[in-house]
C-alpha cells in the first residue's frame, strides 16, 4: 500500500491515486472519472465490496478501491 502522504484524490468521484504511479505513467487526472485530481483531502475509505456496502450506496461509490471522505 501506498503511504497516505503520496495519495492524491478526485475532486469528482473521491479516489485515491498513488501519486508516484502517475507521474510514471504520465497520467493528470482520474482513472476512474476523468476528473480532476488534488492533495487537499482528508479521512481514508476502503471499499472491498461496493454491493454489499451502506457506506458506499451513502457516497454513490459504484467500484471498489481507496477513497478520500473530504475532497477541497
């Protein structure tokens, strides 16, 4: 796992991205959604099972994988 200090979230759909991963891959904004990407977040989510998750249908996460609770 990545250290948290190299994360960098969505400002659209909350995921987490290794920073360092799209830097090499010269990749600029969400893999996921397209959007923009920022350091500015807080609070650390984990979604193994996106289906079977309260949480997830709460915050319309529709895929598994690392997301921010608070994106500035």
């Amino acid at each position: 796992m990545s250290d948290v200090k190299n994360l960098v979230a969505c400002k659209s759909c909350k995921r987490l991205y290794d920073s360092a991963q799209l830097k090499t891959s010269g990749q600029t904004a969400c893999r996921l959604c397209g959007g923009a990407l920022t350091k500015d977040w807080q609070g650390y989510l984990a979604i193994i099972d996106f289906e079977k998750s309260e949480i997830a249908k709460t915050m319309g996460i529709s895929d598994n994988g690392k997301y921010a609770l608070k994106v500035r």
